[in-house]
C-alpha cells in the first residue's frame, strides 16, 4: 500500500508541476507563417514571425543565421524567447531549418561558409520579392559560425542591410579550434606542459586537414597517431571530415572591412567556444579603423556562448535537462540587458 500512495503522490506532483509550466508559460505575441524559399536547387523552409496587433507595412525585420549544428528554424526553442522580447515592441523575425533539417532540402554538411551566405542573400530576396509583406527595415543576426557568414555577404555583389548583430563570433576556424582544445584539456586537468603537447598535435591535425586528401587517407592518419600515442581518436564522421575540410581557412577579418552598415558584436566573458578576448579586440580594432561611427562590441559579465548565465547554463553540450531549465525560464536565462540590447540595436541601431 505505501508503495502505491508514494506512486500517487509522484505522479500527482509531476501533473501540478506540468500544469504549472503551461500556465505560466508565456503566451506568443506573434504570428507564425511558414515559409519556403529556394537557395542553389534546394528548398528550404522556415518561419516568419509577425508581430500581434501592429500594422505590417512599416515594421523591421530580423533575419536569423544559425552557428554550427543540424538547427532547426527556432534552434531547438533557444530563438523563442528573443522572438517574442523583439515581437513585443514590432520586430518581425525569420529563420529557416538548415539543409536537410526539418523540411528543408539539402545537406548543411556539404556547405562552405560562402554558401550559407548565399542562403542569406536568397532569403533575403524573397522577402524583398514576396507580394505579402513590406518592411521599413532588414537586418540579420548570425549566431557563432554565422560569425563566418554574415561578413561574406557582400563579397559578390553588394546586400543592403539596415543593420547586422554577430553573437559570440569568432574570426579564424583554426585560432578557435586551439582555443576549444586548450578549454578542453583544462577541463580534463592537464597541465601547461601537456597542454602545449595538445596545441602542437592541433597544429598538425590543421596541416593534414589543409591538404585536402581524402576520408580514408584520414582514418589511416588517425590510426598512426593512436599507434604513437595510445589515445583512441576522436574521429569525425565522413560528412563531418569533408566539411571541416572546406571551412579550415574561414577568417572574418576581411569580410568585417567590407561591411558597410551598422553592427553590434555581443560577446560573453565566460564563452568555453569562442576566445571572446581575441575575437573582441579584433572586432574593435576593424571597426575603430573602418567603421568608427556606426559599430558597437560589448562583452557581457557572467554570460556563456549563448549569452546565458553561466552560473546555470554553461554546458558546451546542451542536454534534455538543460533544455527543460532553459524553457521554464524564457527570457530570464539570458544575462541581464542582453534582450534589450539587441532589440534597441534592431530598432535604432543604438544601445
């Protein structure tokens, strides 16, 4: 008998816990409008979100980029709660399931960084194109390896922008993908000694990868080293070798000269990804020089590569349970003013 009043009780709790989370729950203060464009033969679908209960004709519109990963339009939910800050003072917002994601054709993986600005550049124009909706502003906001997109977008042809936001950004692959392995081996307790034995087998792995050979010449790569070393290898996937293979030289430094409109660079101080020291001093030293009057890097206190608070959801690995908390808090897993920052910078290009 205990053991069934125990059960009762669980399963009580858990329906007043669920019913608790969809009450409090916010309600969406936009309209989703599914959308589908097409992008080199591939089409793509998506999502237009636009603002309850304002006119449509004079609204700004921000386009999302996503960073690396197989992301659905609303990045697995982690966009819902910016949508809706931006929706409450009438910023549209649009996002699309990566290639081979969702609906969407295609495959991400076989992308370089210069075709997923050219999915930017198509999405952007069938809004321009669509006969449903006009907007007194566009911009984007790409999301870490969109960090390598959105100053691609004008290398062939001029895209005109009202503004662009770049979150946890950062600008050489190879630069970062030293400072990921240095953040790991610190996690596995390694010292400086071991670290730099880490950072020159990094250097050599970058030098195979840069001479382009192929997936099996990989595996026996990797089967030499475990000979030497010991240590099974951390082997990446067939699809995932030939696409880290095409975006090895990503830098962003001479695409950020190139823009030429306004930009707002968000970084947080306890990123695990993206070296937010480096990657902000480059910013800054390029838009001092090149874009003095118009770009704003800021560096938030306590804040991850999502620009969530560390103290709750540092994780470089997000699971289920992270996703539960990140959902039951909404707009307050973001450090303070980061909302409010972006959605003043969509609307006036200001903070």
């Amino acid at each position: 008998m205990p053991m069934k009043k125990n059960v009762k009780r669980f399963l009580l709790c858990l329906f007043l816990l669920l019913l608790a989370f969809f009450i409090w729950l916010p309600a969406d203060n936009y309209t989703a409008h599914p959308i589908r464009f097409l992008s080199n033969q591939d089409t793509l679908s998506g999502v237009l979100n636009m603002p309850k209960g304002l006119p449509k004709d004079s609204l700004t519109l921000l386009i999302f980029v996503h960073g690396d990963g197989a992301l659905t339009a609303n990045a697995h939910g982690y966009y819902e709660s910016i949508w809706r800050h931006l929706a409450a003072k009438g910023v549209a917002t649009l996002a699309w399931d990566k290639k081979g994601v969702g609906a969407s054709q295609g495959n991400w993986l076989s992308q370089d960084m210069e075709a997923r600005a050219q999915e930017v550049r198509d999405a952007l124009k069938y809004v321009r194109t669509s006969q449903k909706w006009r907007f007194s502003k566009i911009g984007v906001i790409g999301f870490s390896q969109g960090g390598w997109v959105l100053p691609l977008l004008n290398t062939h042809s001029k895209v005109q922008l009202s503004f662009m936001i770049i979150v946890s950004g950062a600008v050489n692959w190879r630069q970062q993908s030293n400072y990921l392995t240095t953040q790991r081996l610190k996690r596995e307790g390694k010292n400086a000694h071991e670290i730099a034995k880490g950072l020159a087998q990094n250097k050599a792995d970058h030098q195979f990868l840069l001479q382009k050979k192929n997936y099996e010449a990989y595996l026996a790569y990797e089967r030499k080293k475990q000979a030497t070393t010991g240590i099974p290898p951390r082997l990446m996937t067939r699809e995932r070798y030939y696409f880290v293979q095409k975006n090895i030289r990503a830098d962003a430094t001479e695409g950020l000269k190139r823009l030429q409109c306004p930009v707002f660079a968000l970084f947080g101080d306890k990123d695990l990804n993206v070296n937010f020291q480096e990657s902000s001093s480059i910013y800054r030293n390029i838009f001092m020089k090149y874009h003095p009057q118009q770009c704003v890097v800021k560096t938030y206190t306590n804040a991850t590569h999502s620009l969530l608070k560390h103290r709750h959801f540092q994780k470089i690995r997000p699971d289920a349970t992270f996703m539960w908390k990140f959902w039951l808090w909404g707009e307050h897993a973001f450090v303070s003013g980061v909302l409010d920052d972006i959605r003043a910078f969509a609307l006036h290009q200001k903070i």
